[in-house]
C-alpha cells in the first residue's frame, strides 16, 4: 500500500515558501522551453499555410529560394504547354510567373534600422491562385503602372509604406495603392505588383524567378515531375507543390530556433533540477524521523521512494502547468524577424500545438524524476535505527 | 517456557564505527511470555533500546537469534520485515513520532492502509483504537493541537489499531509530566491487561518500571 497522497500534498503546504520557489523554477523552464518551440512551430505554421497543396511551383533546381532562381520565358512556355495546367475560364493557364526581388525599407522605431522586404511581380492570374490575398484596403495595382499593393505585416513594421504613400526602389518611385491581407501566411510579409513593371525595373525583360501553376488535378505532381525529367529543356528546374515549397523555406530557420532554443534550455534546466534536488533533499533531511516511523510501522522501502518521487514529480507538473499557461498567452503575440529561406522579414505568430504540450509535459516530468531520484531514494534508504535516533 | 512468545537467543550486536565495532549487546538470552508486561531498564547505552529494535524487528542482531512468535525475524528479507512488522509489531515512541501533517485520525489510519481492510473498516478501528485512549472527541485535530499526553495517546491507538500482538515502547513516558507519563503508564497497564498485548518497554522512569510484570536489567550490553 501506497503511503497516501495528502501526506505528500500537505507537506507542501508546510512548506510553502521551498515549494513555490522550486516550482517557479521548473515554470521559468518550461516557459523558455514552450516559447522557443512555439517560436518555431509558427514559422513552419506561417510558410505552410502560404502554399498550398493544388498550385506547383517551379524553380531552379540549384537555387536556394525564389531570389536566386531564373526561369526563361521559353522555359515558361514549355511548362504552360503541359495538360495539366490548369485553364481558366478564359481559356489561358491559371498561372503566375512571378519576379521575386528583395529591397530595403527602414523599420518602424527610432533604433529599429533597415531590414529586407520581399517584393513579389505577379500576374494576373496570382490572385486566382492565391485566394488568400486580398486588398482589404485602397485598390488593387493597376496593371502597367508603377504601382503596389502591400502586405499588412508590411504596413505594420516598415516605415513609408503606408497607403498613399511613395517607396524608391528599382530606379524608379511605386505608389502604395493599397493593402492586402493573405489571412496571416507569408505573403502577408510582401509587397505586390505588376510582374512586366517589376522585370522592366530591375532589367528582368524575358525572365522570372519562379513560376506558379494550379494543376487540372491535385494528385498529378508526379506526372508532371516525370515531364520535366522527360524534357531536356526542364531538367534543370524542379517542380514542386506550393506548400511544400515554402515549407522547405521554413526549414532552416525553424531548425535554428528550435536546436538553439534546445540548447538553452536544457543548460536552465539543470538550474532547475538542481534547485528541484536541494529542495528534495531537505524535505527528506526535515522528514528523516517521519521516514523512519513510517518504516518502522511497516510501509515498505519502495513505498517510501513513490512519496517523494511523487512529490517531486507534482512540483515539475504544477510548473509545467503554470508554465504552459503563460506561454499559451504568448500565441496573442507576433514577432517579425528575418527569414533566411527568402533573406527577407517574415511576421509570425507564436503557436502552441498539443506536440508542444506534450514535449513540455515530458521535459518537466523528466526534470522531476531527475531532481527527485537521488533523494527519493536516500529516503528509501534510510536505516530505520539511525533515521529515529535523530529525534 | 511454553506459551513464550519473544525468545532471544544468545544475540550480540555491534554497531561499525568507521573501522571499528562498537559493542552494544553481548550474548544476550531472554525469553518474554506472551501477555508479559516487561520493563527494560538500565544506564544510557547500556543497549537497552537497541535490544527493543531487535525485538520489533527494525534491526538485525550481528549473532544470534531472535525468534518472536514463531518467526525467526533475523531470516526475514527486509520486505517480508516490513510486511511482518505491519501485522505483529504496534511502535510506541518516546516523541510519539506522529505525522505533523496528519489528523489523529489519519495517524491511526497510517498502519491500516498495510492490511486488507476497507475504508469502512478501517474507520471502524481508528475509531475504537481512539475510543480505547480516550481521544474519540479529538479525532480531527492535528498533533500540534494536541498535549504531549494526548499526542502520546494518539500514538498509543496507531500502535494498536490493526490489533499486534506485541506492542513495543521506547520512553513512553520520557517526554511527558507526571500526571500525562501516569495516565500513559495506566493505560498501556489496561492495554495488558484488558486487551492481552504483550508489551516490552525501555524506561529509566522507576515509577514506569513499577507497572511492569518483569523488569530486568541492562548494563553495558549484559542482561542482569
């Protein structure tokens, strides 16, 4: 028989002020712990949701994003060519050649200093492929002019770029007509315009950087890999779904957070275990005469160790709870940083998903039975003379 | 001795201290009968408590025997120990040794969780156990909230609330007044008595060792 939980309950409130450190330690971690991961999870969350899984999105194969990647307008053409791009209702392919550039744009905020903005030149069928954006406010960009319509993050974070406003860039001055809302993907993070002014500007005639086509079928990229391995003229470029395209994109960058994120916690996790061990330690040091009377009346070594295994485990659990309900708030907030994928700023949202869950409760119950093992079993231990003679 | 119920049987025991063993009983034989009341007196270290370890069963003689009520404790595995002390040994101390965070109820309820019973019939025997010392109004109350006397009393129902046969006492009284350490002596007199336990207890206290049946003594590890 077990040695009843409300003695493990009451004692902690015996000693409150111990408990409720050790457990604001084993919070502080898991906070830190949660944070990095759902740091991470809204990168992936945020590029994935960009793409989607109906739209193939062809690209160089040795380029390491949109940026780097050159399609030819003849390499446009074969790829239009194929049956299973999409038509529209008009009879053209439901397709976007885009020309992806990055510029600079000072950040809101008197230190904040300039960071990369990803401008995007879209056909006209983008907004078909990409229903998720949307000019929620002003116009859309007429098509031929040096106009834009820019992202809602954008506007947000970057100064002058507001509707009505000017930006320089490309040799030439682009009007902000309006702004557009993509419903928190990535392209919430850039700025939109005519693909003919963007190639005109930066010298691009005859050239894009990615092309965009929705396929007649969803289940057809396989097919379509198998043209381009087919054709001489495609080989070099590879075609892959929208969505897994950007996902590839947040790879790195939610890796980075998360292995760095890792790190750091797993050293402040031995902060906390330590600080777990000691307050176990004098739990079993202030209880020795207690252990040994329960001993003696017969409850067994094991039994003794359950309790103050128990103990220590409810303490980690009470901080991962605490502690995954503060970072939980944390999903109310965005934060902007640098994508590396695209080397441009990208705003996201922190995110909390039950794997996360899962991971903090694990990583807590693990710093509870590493920080209470050693003492639980000192408790077991104990000679049951010794223990109470010290009386 | 026929209905003998604790046999000792030519125990030494010596404790190690770094290199060297301390001699604390040498070649002790003693017999107790069951329902005996036996006072163990003697000078401090004169191994006194350590000879009641022995008897309870929570240590083991370095020679010798110590058989009580059949079993040969010494060949006991520390779990079958444990599990032997649960049904046959009630532990009197001489701070009481009660959980401070525990009721007298759940104190007395400690020893019960070792057996089979239900919860109901767990409560029937913290009940009477309390009954039985006098505490039934103060079953609620936390040991703080009790006097030395009555946390001793408390202690008295956890030793006997699964009914062993062998109640053993450290001190009882050592730590009480005179009229608490008298109403302790009467009680575990009528625990004798009434309820037929047998009952071996250290005491310096001569008053103590007026109410026991048998009182031998112990000096530096010898039985007189």
């Amino acid at each position: 028989m077990k040695i009843p939980l409300k003695y493990t309950l009451r004692n902690f409130r015996s000693r409150r002020l111990t408990t409720a450190i050790t457990i604001t330690g084993i919070t502080l971690v898991v906070f830190v712990f949660t944070a990095v991961l759902m740091l991470a999870a809204g990168v992936r969350k945020t590029l994935v949701a960009t793409g989607s899984t109906e739209n193939v999105i062809v690209a160089r194969k040795s380029a390491q994003g949109e940026i780097s990647s050159i399609i030819l307008n003849e390499t446009y053409n074969i790829v239009m060519s194929l049956p299973q791009v999409a038509k529209g209702s008009d009879g053209k392919p439901v397709a976007s050649g885009d020309v992806v550039v990055v510029i600079n744009l000072p950040k809101i905020g008197a230190e904040a200093g300039i960071s990369n903005v990803t401008v995007r030149g879209v056909s006209q069928a983008a907004f078909q492929l990409r229903p998720q954006v949307r000019v929620v406010e002003g116009r859309m960009f007429n098509w031929g002019a040096r106009e834009v319509v820019v992202g809602s993050s954008i506007t947000r974070r970057f100064e002058g770029v507001q509707l009505g406003s000017t930006i320089k860039f490309g040799g030439d001055v682009w009007s902000v007509v309006g702004r557009t809302d993509a419903g928190g993907t990535g392209f919430d993070s850039e700025i939109w315009g005519d693909v003919s002014q963007l190639q005109d500007a930066f010298s691009r005639q005859g050239a894009f950087s990615t092309l965009t086509f929705r396929m007649t079928n969803p289940d057809q990229l396989d097919q379509i890999k198998r043209a381009f391995e087919e054709d001489n003229r495609l080989q070099q470029f590879e075609p892959k779904t929208e969505k897994a395209f950007f996902e590839e994109q947040s790879q790195f960058m939610a890796i980075f957070i998360e292995v760095l994120g890792i790190f750091i916690t797993v050293f402040f996790s031995v902060g906390a275990i330590i600080g777990a061990m000691i307050t176990m330690y004098a739990a079993v040091a202030n209880r020795t005469v207690e252990i040994g009377t329960l001993r003696a009346i017969g409850f067994r070594r094991r039994s003794v160790l359950a309790a103050f295994m128990t103990e220590s485990l409810l303490i980690a659990l009470i901080g991962a709870a605490i502690g995954l309900f503060m970072a939980s708030g944390l999903q109310f907030f965005t934060v902007s940083t640098m994508n590396w994928g695209s080397f441009s700023e990208l705003e996201f949202s922190f995110t909390l998903t039950v794997e996360i869950l899962t991971y903090a409760v694990v990583f807590a119950i693990l710093m509870g039975i590493t920080g209470g093992f050693l003492p639980a079993v000192r408790a077991a231990r104990l000679n049951i003379v010794n223990a109470l003679r010290s009386a | 001795m026929a209905n003998s119920i604790i046999q000792v049987e030519n125990v030494s025991k010596a404790y190690r201290r770094d290199t060297f063993d301390i001699p604390v009983l040498n070649n002790i034989s003693l017999s107790v009968s069951e329902g005996d009341f036996l006072g163990l007196m003697g000078p401090s270290g004169s191994g006194k408590t350590t000879l009641l370890n022995l008897v309870a069963g929570i240590d083991r003689p370095s020679k010798g025997r110590v058989v009580v009520g059949g079993t040969d404790i010494g060949t006991l595995s520390e779990t079958a120990l444990a599990k032997w002390r649960a049904t046959h040994v009630g532990f009197i101390f001489q701070f009481y040794n009660l959980i401070p965070v525990l009721t007298a109820y759940e104190n007395v309820e400690l020893p019960l969780l070792l057996t089979s019973l239900s919860k109901a019939e767990r409560k029937k025997h913290v009940e009477f156990a309390l009954q039985v010392v006098g505490l039934a109004d103060r079953m609620y109350h936390y040991p703080k909230q009790l006097s030395g006397g009555q946390e001793q009393r408390v202690a008295i129902a956890r030793a006997i609330a699964t009914d062993p046969t062998l109640l053993v006492a450290d001190e009882p009284t050592g730590d009480l007044d005179k009229q608490s350490a008298e109403e302790i002596l009467t009680l575990l007199e009528r625990l004798n008595k009434e309820f037929k336990k047998t009952i071996v207890m250290v005491t310096h206290d001569p008053r103590a060792a007026e109410k026991a049946h048998t009182v031998r003594h112990l000096d530096k590890g010898e039985l007189k």
